[in-house]
C-alpha cells in the first residue's frame, strides 16, 4: 500500500464522493493526501464571486478533513507531479471534468504523471449520468431536451457512493500555501454569499424539500424564496446531483408535481453538459449557425457601448430587468426567470450579441457555468438547443407584472423606485412622482426595438 492524492476540482465534499473511496481503497492505512491546484488559467477568468465562493469551500473542506488540504499554486501539470513524487503515489484519482478546459488539462497532467510512471485515475463526475454517455439510437448526440431527458431517465444513474471510510487516514507530510482570502475586489464589491460548502449544501438540500410542495408554482416567481439556490453548491461539488435525486426517490415527493419538477431541472443541468461535451466550440459560437449572420451594435462605440454599461450596471429603465442585473452584482445569483428577460433584453432590445451577457454573467455569477450558462443564453438568443425562436422576446414590462405581481422584487433590488406601490414599481412612467428618486429614464423604446429585431432576423432568414 503506497499514499494516493485526491486532486479536489469541483468536487468539494466527503459524501458520496467515487474518487475519495477510490483513493481511499487504494492507500489503504498509508493514507490519502487531498490536493488543490490554484491553476491561474481558471482563477483569472472566474471573478470575484467564485473565487470568493471556491476559497471559502475549500476553507470548509480542510476543516472537515482536519485542516488536510494542501493548497499550491501553478500549472497542474507541475504542481500534481511535484506532489505525487513527494508523497510516493502510484496514482493520482480525480472526479473525471467534463469541460473543454478541464479535459485538456487532465490529459496534459496525465501525460506528466506518466513520465514518472503515475496513472490518473478518474472515477465519476459532477453529473449522475456523465456527459457523452447518452445517445440517440444511431449513436448521435440529442439536440433536443425532451428525447434526452427520456433517453437519460431510461438510461439510469447509480446511488450514490457510501460515506468514506471510518478509518480514512489522511497524509500530512507535504506543505501548502494555505487558501487565499477573499479577493480583494469581492469585498470592494460589497457581494453577499450564503453559507458555502458541503454542510451548507446539505442543510439548504434539508431546508428546501420542506418547499418542494410549492415549487412548480412559486419557481417562476422572483420575489418569493421558491427555488434552491443549490447552483453553487452543485457548481462545486459540495454535493452531487445523484443525492438530491436519490432523497427526492425515496421522499414522499418522488410523484409529485414539485418533486418531479425538480428532477427535470436537474436533468436541465445534465441535458446542457452533455450538449458541450459534443460541440465544446457551442461555449463561444452559435450553436445553430443561423443566427451568426445577424447584424448586431459595436460594444464598443456609440449605442452599444452605453446600453452595454446601463445593462451591466442595472440602468436600462426597465424596473424588472434592473433588479436582476442588480441582484447579480450584489448577490451573484439572478432568479432563472429574470435570467431569462434580461439575457432576452440585451439580445432583442440593445441588439447585442448573446456572448457578451454570458462573459457578464461569468464574471458575477456564483453557480457560472460553462454549459448551462452558455446554453442558457443561446437558448434565450434564440440560436440554441430546443429551437426556441428568435422571434419569441419577452416583454420586460409584462413579464415584471406577471412574475412579480406584487412589485416586491423590483423594490428590493431598486431602492429609486420603493416609493410606488404595487406593481407600480414596474411601470414609473405611468405614476406622477415616479422619477422623483433618481431612477433613470427608458434607454430604447420597447416596441420599437422589438420591430428592429425582427428586421434584423427576417434578414438572416431570408
Ligand atoms: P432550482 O430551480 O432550484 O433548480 C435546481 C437545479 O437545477 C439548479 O441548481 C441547477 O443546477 C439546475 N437547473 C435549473 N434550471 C436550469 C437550467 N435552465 N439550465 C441548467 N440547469 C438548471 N445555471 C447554472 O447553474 N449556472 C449558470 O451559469 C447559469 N446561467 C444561466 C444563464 C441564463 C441566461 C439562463 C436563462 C439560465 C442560466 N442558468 C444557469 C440556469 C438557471 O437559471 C439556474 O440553474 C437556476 O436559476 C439556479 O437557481 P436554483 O439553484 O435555485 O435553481
């Protein structure tokens, strides 16, 4: 028996966790060393938010394995062979990555560690069923939700993995950098986190399925506290997608509208990582070529530029689309509805490519995600999966007054507008005194842009 490393990526828990076991097998009494890499290719491009998201689970993950984790920085390839010659590994086991980047990478490490004899072991994946493993009858990828999500359930997943050994030992003979603190830019930014890492999943888990009665309905509704905001949690691993669906099959909610609701946005998450496992290229293209054509503003100049800033800043006019770029900025989570009417404003009113919003969002989002992120925005610019049509544009006035009826949501997050009441709030123009607090006018008329989106699509279709 020799010492194995567990290299932690998005799998930041101890339950139900193949590769812990797996590692855990293999090292027998010599004991396991739980390594994380601070690869700078990824820690540039995740913003404040998750970087502050990830440090503070990696902080609760070393606490639960007895301040174990070691922490280094640099390239992966350098860093995990380092590691495992210091400790004598024979192997290095990690939960398989399903992203372009991270399949690269472990290829790049695998290469490494096999010029000095080490294998890398990978055993499971963030997803209950991994990416690329279900396919159409004639072995091509789905490109259509419902078939997958039928394929996917027929297909089946595992139970989930038993806990770690009750004598797991873990190795101390290596030294670390120790985790960062929240960067310096997320606490400028003022942003709020909830409580991260694996006991906070699992208690929000415990806290949410007491609601699930509710969630067919109160899901579409931003002022109401109706979803699970488990993203994060799943985004890092602090636990895994076939617990949640385990608990929900074994709960009294495995056949209710709630619980099976649920299960479906799982599957949601699953549909989309499988969508850029096949075309990892749909993380920056258009997934369907068609709308690549398209005449779009400049970013950069004139118009576009200042409806990108009053979008980024939450200064659009627009009551309902503010809140949800101002929730973003302060929370880095956005309601899934508002996700929806803001990423479909910038598209289809300030005519700007989908690819913009989603880096915006990859920046403050907590749960950002490649795959989900990036569909969810080509499926609401209309150039995704599913076909939702381009000419579909959500009205940011109406949608507001539906889903948040009350106006509830539009205060909280636009203090210039708490002064009108109801859902007033979606709707200063209509309200003598509805500027009087400082909030900006529309910066482009609805209806009109609406018919300016359309020109501009009649055009590629033609
Ligand atoms: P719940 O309603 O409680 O759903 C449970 C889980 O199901 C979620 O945590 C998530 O893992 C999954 N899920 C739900 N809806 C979707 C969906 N439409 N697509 C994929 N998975 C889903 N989700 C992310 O995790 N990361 C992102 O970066 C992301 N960006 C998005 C961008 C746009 C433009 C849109 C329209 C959607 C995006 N989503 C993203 C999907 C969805 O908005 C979030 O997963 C959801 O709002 C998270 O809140 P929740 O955990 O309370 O969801």
């Amino acid at each position: 028996m020799t010492s194995t490393v567990l290299w932690l990526r998005r799998d930041l828990r101890l339950r139900d966790h193949p590769a812990l076991l797996a590692a855990a097998e293999e090292a027998g009494g010599s004991g396991v060393l739980p390594l994380f890499v601070l690869d700078p290719a990824l820690l540039g491009p995740a913003g404040p938010t998750r970087t502050a998201w990830l440090f503070r689970s990696l902080r609760a993950w070393s606490a639960s394995a007895d301040g174990a984790l070691v922490v280094r920085s640099g390239e992966p390839e350098d860093v995990v062979r380092q590691v495992a010659r210091e400790v004598g590994a024979e192997h290095v086991h990690v939960t398989a990555d399903a992203g372009p980047y991270g399949r690269a990478r472990d290829e790049r490490v695998e290469a490494a560690l096999s010029g000095d004899g080490v294998g890398l072991v990978r055993t499971g994946t963030p997803y209950a069923i991994g990416p690329g493993t279900v396919v159409k009858g004639d072995g091509t990828p789905f490109q259509v939700f419902t078939p997958f999500s039928k394929a996917w359930t027929a297909h089946g997943h595992p139970e989930p993995a038993t806990s770690p050994p009750a004598d797991l030992r873990w190795v101390r003979r290596v030294d670390g950098e120790g985790v960062p603190d929240d960067p310096e830019e997320f606490t400028r930014a003022d942003l709020r986190l909830p409580d991260v890492g694996e006991e906070a999943a699992l208690h929000r888990w415990e806290a949410f399925q007491d609601r699930l009665d509710d969630y067919d309905t109160d899901r579409e509704r931003p002022d109401r506290d109706g979803t699970s905001q488990l993203s994060a949690h799943l985004k890092y691993g602090e636990v895994h997608p076939r617990t949640l669906l385990a608990d929900l099959a074994a709960s009294r909610h495995s056949g209710t509208k709630g619980g099976q609701t649920f299960r479906t946005e799982l599957i949601w998450r699953e549909f989309y990582a499988d969508v850029l496992w096949h075309r990892p290229d749909s993380a920056r293209e258009y997934y369907r070529p068609q709308l690549a054509g398209m005449r779009f503003d400049d970013p950069a100049r004139g118009d576009g530029k200042a409806h990108l800033e009053a979008w980024q800043a939450g200064r659009t006019g627009y009551p309902f689309v503010d809140a949800g770029m101002r929730q973003l900025l302060t929370e880095g989570w956005v309601h899934n509805r508002v996700r929806m009417v803001v990423a479909s404003f910038l598209v289809k009113d300030l005519h700007l490519e989908w690819q913009l919003g989603a880096r915006h969002f990859m920046r403050w989002l907590r749960d950002g995600d490649l795959s989900s992120n990036n569909h969810g925005w080509q499926w609401t610019a209309g150039s995704g999966t599913d076909a939702a049509p381009f000419f579909r544009v959500f009205n940011p006035v109406s949608q507001g007054e539906k889903f948040d009826p009350s106006g509830d949501y539009v205060r909280r997050y636009v203090p210039e507008l708490r002064h009108l009441p109801g859902k007033a709030a979606h709707s200063p123009w209509d309200y003598a005194g509805g500027y009087d607090h400082g909030y900006p006018q529309r910066i482009v008329d609805h209806k009109a842009e609406r018919e300016e989106a359309l020109a501009r699509y009649a055009a590629v279709r033609s």
